[in-house]
C-alpha cells in the first residue's frame, strides 16, 4: 500500500511539474482562436488556471486518501486543498 501511495504522489508531482508545458498549449489554444489583446491575455490566463486546477485535484485528491479521509471530510478538505493551490 505504502509503494502505492509513493508511486502515486511521485506522479502527481510530475504532473504539476510540467505545468510549464501548459503555457505554451494554451498559448497555442489562443493563437487557434485568432484572440489578439487583452482577449487573448485573458483567455491563456484562465486557460493556465484551469491547467493548474487539474492538477491540483488529483494532488489533493491523493492527500485526502493518504490521510485516509472520506466522505464530508474529503470534500471539505479537497475544496479547501485546490482553493488554496489555484490562488
């Protein structure tokens, strides 16, 4: 279970590591769109957010599991989690 858990949290932090890449995608997204401007800063700034926010539920997700939360508890604690990951 412990090498599970390891494995897990070794790959959620690879995922949040190569947020980097989720820059140029979105930037990519923006220029697909023809979006020029404040449009565009918009849109690549929402669209990195949301990047993040991804990986930051499947990070908090696996912290609510290693402290072995469930129910309310886990909701609470991974709303809270990605809340405070995406500011």
């Amino acid at each position: 279970m412990r090498v599970w858990m390891t494995l897990t949290a070794i790959g959620l932090f690879a995922i949040s590591a190569s947020s980097g890449a989720a820059d140029s995608g979105c930037e990519a997204k923006a220029a697909d769109k023809h979006l020029s401007g404040a449009a565009k800063t918009s849109f690549v700034q929402k669209c990195e957010k949301d990047a993040k926010g991804g990986s930051a539920q499947a990070t908090c997700e696996a912290q609510a599991a290693a402290k072995k939360l469930y129910g309310a508890a886990k909701n609470s604690f991974v709303k809270k989690c990605v809340a405070d990951a995406t500011k």
